[in-house]
C-alpha cells in the first residue's frame, strides 16, 4: 500500500516538472512576428509575451486615437502579425457648432462619420465628399440643407384710368368708379443651411384677387365761345347776321369767315375700316394734303363747304384743321380722326354742333 502511494506522488512531481518546462518553452521562448506600425513591416524574432511588450520593446508609444490589433493585453503567440495604426487630427464642424478637434484612424471622410456613428440623412451635406480620403490637418463640414415652398401675399395696385368726357367742362375730374387693389401670391423656393434661410428664388406668381381699376372721368367739354357781330363801316342798318363775326377764345379775338350750324360730327381712324389701308400701305395714316393724320388736329371734311387747310373751331371740342376728305363727307359733315380705330367706332353720330372757320392760317396762341 505505501509503495503505491509512493509511485503516485512520484508521476505526480515528473508531471509539475515537465509542465513548468513547457510552460517556460512557450512564455519565454523566440517568436516570429510581422509588425506593420504603418511606415513599414517588419518581420521580427522576440522574446515578448504580450502584444503591449513587444510594443514597448519596438518604441511603439500609442496616442490618443491610435489603434493597435491585436490588442496590447492580448498574449504574443509565434506567426501573429501586429497591426498600428496612428490616428490622424481632423477639424470638425457639425451645423452651426463650434469647431472640435478629433483624432481617427479612419482612411476615407466617410469612416469617419461612421466611425462617429453620426447617422446621415438625405438632407446632409458633407464636405469634402464622404469617398474622400484623410490625410490629416483637413476639415469636415456636416451641414444641414432643408428646401422648402413658401407663398407671400402680394397687393396689386389698382390703376387709374382717365377717360374724356365731354359733359364735364375742361379742368373738371369726377371719379365714376372708386376701383379696387387686387392681390398675388408669389411663390419662392427658400433654402435653409443649418436652419439659417440663405437662398430665395422666385418660382410663379398667382393672382387670387385681380385689381379693379380706377375710373375717372375727365372734362372735355371746351366753353362755348363768345361770337359778336361787328358792323363794317358804314354798313348802317344792314342785318347783324351779315355782318363779319369775331370768336373770342381766351381773351382772344379771332375774325370768322362763317360760322356753320347743325354739324354732324363722325370719326374715323387709320385702319382699313376706315380707310381701306394697313401699316406698310402706300399712303397709310396720309391726309388728302400730303401731311400725316394727327388725333386732336385733323379732320376730313367736304372741300365744298369747308376748303382744305382751313381752321376750324368746333364748339365743345376745340381747335381742329380741315386736312382730308372721305367718300362720306358731305355737305356739313365733319370727320374727326383719331389715331385708335376703337375710340373712333365709338365716338359715334353726334349732330347739332356749330363750327367755325377761321382760315387757312392758325391763330397764335390757340
């Protein structure tokens, strides 16, 4: 019984002894190892047991951000291959923050932001471009870009619209319609970086509400002139109606060669209408005295009763000259011109209007 027992202590002690020795073959026997400290590999026999000894042997002092695999707590097995690489400081600036200063070993912009765990969204922008590459000393923006439609209401003035009227005597305004301001809604697109609007462009203008315009009525209606009969001398007891009569018009005294009652006034304008020609026709807008038609002075009239050239004055409307003629002027008829085919259609058929002719010469003054 107690030479077993002394057979098993024995094989007990030999085990210990050829534990210890393999457990000193293995902790502090040579190794081969690769080291890639990022400037070089190298291909190394150590008798190091940890990746942080064999970091120590080499010199290889990590800095904040510097990365090492495997890690230096890890034991140094024969073959490993131990990886370091130095982080590299990067400036960032995330929204409208202040500037950090951050140390990765990251080779792209995008690791990074990965690196970071910032979570990007469509709305992001970075800059320089996430496939970029690091190098170190740069600096990353992550800004904000929203888009957004947005309307502003817009007053549209109403205009004012004068229009002659020849019941109300000249100098006279009288409003006949008070008008109305319209409204728009202008569309733009804005653009916010990091909340902060820095872009606005204009996309289409609606109107909600369109203006009504102003009406107001201008007096045309020129006062009637005081005509007076003067007796030529030594007429005696001929009748006032014979006589040669005088217009006054603004303290002006103008000598009438006759005075024409019952006058139908028309108009005309230059269009075909009118007559029969268009812009780029021989003779458009001419009178039958080869000067241009004018609105305000010429008029048609029949040769016959008022001769070409003369001045006029019609009572209500002014002073006018007698430069055309047309195929429907007759007699006493009188054709006013103007210079828009529309205001002439509606003038219309007006009788009963006095004229007078002065003669081939203007009046000064007038």
């Amino acid at each position: 019984m107690a030479s077993s027992r002394r057979r098993l202590a024995g094989a007990l002690a030999w085990t210990f002894v050829w534990g210890a020795l393999l457990a000193a073959a293995i902790g502090f026997g040579s190794k081969t190892v690769t080291v890639d400290d990022g400037t070089a590999v190298r291909t190394l026999s150590v008798p190091d047991r940890s990746v942080g000894a064999l970091l120590v042997r080499l010199g290889l002092r990590l800095e904040d951000g510097d990365r090492v695999f495997p890690l230096p707590d890890a034991t140094l097995r024969d073959g490993d291959a131990v990886v370091v690489r130095r982080a590299k400081a990067v400036r960032l600036i995330v929204g409208r923050g202040q500037p950090a200063l951050v140390r990765t070993t990251a080779e792209t912009v995008g690791g990074l932001i990965a690196e970071l765990g910032f979570g990007l969204r469509p709305a992001h922008v970075v800059t320089p471009a996430p496939e970029m590459p690091l190098r170190g000393g740069e600096t990353v923006r992550i800004e904000r870009i929203d888009a957004a439609v947005v309307a502003e209401s817009r007053t549209i003035k109403a205009e004012t619209v004068k229009k002659a009227d020849l019941a109300l005597p000249r100098g006279v305004e009288k409003t006949a319609s008070p008008g109305r301001d319209g409204r728009a809604l202008d569309f733009y697109r804005a653009v916010y970086v990091n909340g902060v609007l820095t872009d606005v462009r204009p996309l289409v203008s609606r109107i909600v509400e369109a203006p009504m315009p102003k009406i107001v009525r201008v007096g045309a209606r020129v006062p009637s002139p005081e005509v007076a009969p003067v007796p030529e001398a030594g007429s005696g007891a001929r009748a006032a109606s014979s006589e040669p009569a005088v217009l006054a018009i603004n303290g002006q005294r103008l000598p009438v060669q006759k005075a024409l009652t019952g006058v139908v006034l028309t108009a005309y304008g230059p269009g075909p209408a009118h007559t029969g020609k268009r812009p780029g026709d021989p003779g458009y807008g001419m009178t039958a005295i080869g000067v241009r038609a004018k609105e305000g002075r010429t008029i048609a009239v029949d040769p016959t009763v008022i001769p070409l050239g003369s001045w006029v004055y019609i009572e209500g409307y002014g002073l006018y000259r007698a430069e055309d003629t047309g195929g429907g002027v007759r007699g006493r008829m009188i054709d006013l011109f103007f210079e828009d085919d529309r205001k002439a259609d509606a003038f219309g058929y007006r009788r009963g209007n006095t004229v007078y002719v002065i003669g081939p010469h203007r009046p000064e003054g007038l």
